[in-house]
C-alpha cells in the first residue's frame, strides 16, 4: 500500500528537527568543555639589601593568608572596585589562592632571610616554628584604572608571645606592564614580594625573646 505524501513530509521534519537539536548539544558541549587559562603567582627577588640580626626567630611559619570569599574562587578576579567584583572569563588560578599566596610569600621571605628556616602552614615539617607571619587580604585585583592593588593587613609574633607582635595596614599597589592578565598576575606577584620585604623589616624589629621563668 502506498503511503501518502504528507506521512513522509512530516518523517522528514521530526528527522531534520532531532538532528538540529542534536548539532545544537554538541556545539554547546563543545564550548563548556574549552579550558580557561590557568595563571600562578610567582616569587620575586628583593630590592632591598638586609642582614639578618640575631633575633629573628630561627622558624618562621607563613599562615595561610585570610583570603574573602569573593577573592577566594578559581576564576580570578580582574576588577575590584568599591561597589563591584568583576572575574576574568576564561582565567583561573592554578590552585587556590590563598594557599598559593601563602606557599609563595614564604618563599619570597625565605629568600630574604637567609639562614632562617621558612615554612607556609600544612607544609609537612616536624620542625616548631618560633616566629609566625599573618596576613590578611581585602583587595587583590586591578580597579577601573588600570592599577594592581593589595590591600590588608600584616603582622609578626613569636610564637607564645603574641602581645608583643608588630602589625602594619597594608596598602600597595603598581602599575602593571601592559593590560592583559600576564602583566596583572606579575604585578601581583611584585606586591607580594613587597608584603615579604615588610615581614622580613618587622621580624627583625621584634622585641628580643623574653626569657622562661622556672619555678
């Protein structure tokens, strides 16, 4: 028996529709699945000539770095202004950024401290620190300009005697080499390489260890 026309007429259209609908998931599986950028930030040579006195603490550990929430994601964040936190498509930290931070300012101060041992927190070391450094982060990012910032807070203690640590607001920033994220993530890097000078500066201004009173 022969079919009429309009059967096949409409085969064909619920065949094409399923075919387009198909095409349309594979294109947009497609661009799901492309991989964004990963960036790391990098330690920095100090500018400054420093001798290391005899009461910096001999085991410095670099604490986890404070890190807000809306700074804290893998998708890096390429704009914070006052009212607007502004992320980089297809950019992200290669691992998350406060430990990353924190790994890489205690190599940053590791260098400026030679002879002293230097360790960021969870680093797995049976070695007790006698100093700690702290860092706490509320800017990490360009703003509307163009300018890198890092904004925070720092401070140093030995450890056990914390009410004679030093503290200092922190509040840098640069001008990057260019506009892409390269020369931000560099930028940043230069930053934190300062917040090490700083630390480095405070832990050798530290008031000299007091001494154990044995009963």
């Amino acid at each position: 028996m022969q079919r009429p026309f309009w059967h096949f007429t409409h085969s064909a259209r619920r065949t094409m529709a399923a075919t387009v609908a198909m095409a349309g998931v594979l294109t947009l599986g497609g661009c799901g699945s492309s991989d964004p950028t990963l960036y790391s930030l990098a330690p920095v040579a100090s500018t400054q000539s420093m001798g290391v006195g005899t009461q910096v603490p001999a085991v410095i550990e670099v604490r986890t770095p404070g890190v807000p929430s809306s700074l804290d994601r893998q998708t890096i964040v390429g704009v914070q202004d006052d009212y607007s936190v502004t992320p980089l498509a297809g950019a992200a930290w290669s691992e998350p950024l406060a430990p990353m931070l924190g790994h890489v300012l205690s190599t940053d101060l590791q260098q400026r401290l030679p002879g002293r041992t230097v360790f960021a927190q969870n680093d797995a070391t049976t070695i007790p620190a006698q100093g700690v450094v702290e860092v706490e982060i509320t800017r990490f990012a360009r703003d509307s300009a163009g300018l890198v910032h890092l904004a925070g807070n720092l401070s140093v203690h030995r450890v056990g005697d914390a009410d004679h640590g030093l503290s200092v607001p922190l509040d840098l920033s640069a001008t990057p080499t260019g506009t892409g994220t390269r020369a931000m993530v560099a930028a940043l890097s230069q930053l934190t390489g300062q917040v090490a000078d700083m630390a480095a500066e405070r832990l050798q201004a530290l008031p000299v260890a007091p001494v154990p009173h044995h009963s």
